[in-house]
C-alpha cells in the first residue's frame, strides 16, 4: 500500500505529520512510503532523515496525490488536492467536518474515504490516536508562557531584600485537556490560580493541580455521552458571566479554552468585564479562530481594550512545532497501526470496529457519518 505525506502548506504551520521515527515504523510494517521532500522542515527534519529511514522522496506533488492509497496529512486539503485522488483511496487529517461542508462533498463525489483526527472518539483505548488531546495538552501549556511573555509582573511570589512581591493571579476558564495543562503550567510558574467548568466532574481535578474551583451554580449543566460539555442557555451563560465578574477582576491573567464540541464557543469575558481589570492584564483567548470566548479578541492578533493585553494567537500548538509533531506523529501512527493488515500489508477499513466507524466521515461515495450528514445533506 502506498502512504503518501505531503507538505504542510499553510502559512506559518511548522507542525509536520510524520517524524523520520514514525516512518522507519511505516516502512518496517511493510508501507510504501513517499513524502514530498521538504515536508519535514518545518520541525527541522531533512529529507535524508526520511530517505534512511525507507522512505521515497518525491517533488511532483500531483503524482503524490494522485498515486497514493491512503494520504497521511495534518491540516485539510485544498478542494483540487481531492479531485486528483483515486476512487477508493482513503485521506486521514484535521478536516474540521461541522464547518466544511463543501470539503465532505468533495470527498463524497471523489469516492474518497475521509477521515477526521477531531471525530476520534475520547475513550480509553484511542487515547494514543487523540490528536485533539495531544495539541490541546502542548496549547494549554503554551497559552501560560504566551500570557507570562506579555504580563509587565512575574508570575512567582518573590521574598527579596528590597521587598516581597506578591504572586500573580491566573484564572482558566474551562478546564477540558488544554486548561488542565494551563493550569498546570501557571501553577509550576507560582502563580495563585483559580478555575471554572460547566462540567462537575471537572472540580476535583482542578483542585488536584493545587488551584481553586470557582463554584458557581448554574442548576443542569453535566455532560454529553461522549464526555464533551453541554451548551449552556443564554439565562445560564448570563449567570456564568454574572458569577465571574469579580474574579476577572481581581486577575492579572485570564486564559480562556472553553469549547462546546460541534458548535460556536460561548462568549464568556465581555467588554466591561475587561474593564474592571488592571491595566497591564493579560487575557489569552484559546477559541478566538473559531468565534471567541473573549469579546473583542481577534483571531491571530494581540489586540488592546482598556489597557488589557488580549491574545487571539491560534494554532498555539504550532508554537511548539517539535513536540506537536512529535505528538501528532504518533497519533497518526497508532491509527494506522491499529487498523494495518500484517498478512495484507494494507489500512483496513472496518467498520465494525469500536473507533474507525466514528471518524470516518465519507467512505464509498456516501457520508457515512450521520451527525455529518445530516447538516451537510
Ligand atoms: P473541549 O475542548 O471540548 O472544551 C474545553 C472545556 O471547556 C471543556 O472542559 C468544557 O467542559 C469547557 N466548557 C464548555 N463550556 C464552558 C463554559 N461555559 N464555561 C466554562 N467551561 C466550559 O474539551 P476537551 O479538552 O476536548 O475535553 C472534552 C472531554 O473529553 C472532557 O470530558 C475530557 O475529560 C474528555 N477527554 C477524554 C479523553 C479520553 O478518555 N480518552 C481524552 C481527552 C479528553
């Protein structure tokens, strides 16, 4: 079977899909492997990495689509990378499917076999496949450095002849994989941290990290089968904003990565609450590409309001290219692991299995997802 990897090449993506690592893997379980040489820069990998590893190189990017059995990639494709696929092949990255309907047509009309990294199911066995977990983690991390770079304090309670300083206050709202580590890593940095979830579940392990759960009390919240947090209604969101509005306050850092799963994020930090911050705050906005938690974040941009700092950056994960690769990498591995055929040499589609049938999206001329199809169709 011919696995092909083609370069990023989306504007500032220095993430790669596959390490030199994973494809000495791809090729000793019997692959015939073909990157598009360069594909590796980004990370800093060479295309003699890839070459000693087993690999093929190859410039012609069409032959590259158009030859391969299953295209390992980690951002969507381009409309006419599809039409230039076989029948039957099968094309595995982020494909953002709630959004891009044009996109799953194409791969519908293409006879393509398309599948999501984002629609991996969250359960315990593809855990190691979760590529939404492994970026989330290194984001979460990196929305603490981001916000430490831009806060004019530091983050630590500091005991010095010349006086004490005091700790800075950090507060995450919504604490899924990305806040967890924002969490974390603010609380590894010394800072007094204090966090918010709809998600009951979510206190205990807030406070596990050493940081306070702000208790707010929203009546039913809980969440979805699938782990995923449930949307609030406006009366709910109002109580939220209500309930928050001290804290925010009182914080020199606020990070927020609440997310509903399929749907637009909720806009939780509105302009007067900003107000009633100290000039020099930060607030990082983790959901500013996809609407916004924070009102007047721009995706991409670092904006100011009222003297506070606010982070649109997305793709924070790409800010740690290497690690997000090496992370990435071994996400898609363990996805065509788990579903190669040592006797065949081949990726099998199988839908009886307990995790490809959910994030195959389109398979055989139809959209076989059905929460997919129903707003696509
Ligand atoms: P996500 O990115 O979908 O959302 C981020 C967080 O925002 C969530 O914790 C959510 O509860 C929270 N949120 C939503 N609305 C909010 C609001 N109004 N205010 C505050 N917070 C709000 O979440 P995620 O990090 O992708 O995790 C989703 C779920 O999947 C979690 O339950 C997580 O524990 C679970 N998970 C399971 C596995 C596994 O078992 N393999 C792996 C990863 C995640």
């Amino acid at each position: 079977m011919r696995i092909a990897i083609p370069r990023e090449t989306h504007p500032g993506e220095n993430r790669v899909p596959i390490t030199p690592e994973v494809a000495k893997k791809l090729v000793r379980m019997g692959a015939d492997l073909v990157i598009e040489a360069g594909m590796g820069t980004g990370s800093g990998y060479t295309d003699s990495e890839y070459s000693d590893a087993g690999a093929t190189i190859s410039s012609d990017r069409k032959e590259l689509f158009s030859s391969a059995d299953l295209l390992l990639r980690l951002r969507k494709p381009e409309l006419d990378e599809i039409t230039l696929m076989k029948r039957g092949a099968i094309h595995i990255s982020y494909l953002d499917p709630f959004n891009e309907h044009g996109l799953v047509k194409a791969f519908k009309e293409a006879g393509v076999t398309s599948i999501s990294m984002e629609m991996i199911p969250r359960t315990t066995r593809s855990q190691k496949m979760d590529a939404l977990s492994s970026q989330a983690n290194l984001a979460g991390y990196q929305m603490v450095i981001e916000a430490a770079m831009a806060l004019p304090r530091i983050f630590p309670m500091m005991m010095t002849p010349a006086g004490t300083l005091k700790p800075a206050n950090v507060f995450v709202i919504g604490a899924g994989v990305a806040g967890l580590q924002a969490i974390a890593t603010a609380k590894r940095l010394g800072a007094r941290v204090t966090a918010f979830d709809t998600r009951p579940v979510v206190a205990e392990q807030v406070t596990s990290l050493g940081a306070k759960f702000l208790e707010i009390d929203l009546g039913e919240t809980g969440e979805t089968a699938g782990g995923y947090a449930r949307e609030l209604t406006p009366e709910q969101v109002e109580i939220q904003r209500q309930a928050q509005k001290d804290v925010i306050a009182k914080s020199d850092v606020v990070i927020t990565t609440a997310q509903v799963f399929g749907r637009k994020p909720p806009v939780l930090v509105t302009k007067d609450m900003i107000e009633g911050m100290a000039p020099g705050s930060v607030i990082v906005d983790m959901a500013a590409e996809t609407g916004g938690n924070v009102e007047g974040s721009v995706p991409n941009e670092t904006v100011e309001w009222s003297g506070v700092t606010i982070i649109g950056k997305g793709n924070l994960a790409g800010e740690v290219a290497v690690d997000a690769s090496q992370m990435y990498s071994a996400n898609l591995f363990n996805l065509v692991e788990d579903n190669w055929s040592e006797e065949k040499k081949l990726f099998v589609v199988d839908f009886d299995d307990d995790i490809l049938p959910g994030c195959i999206i389109t398979h055989g001329g139809e959209i076989t997802n059905d929460t997919i199809k129903n707003i696509v169709e």
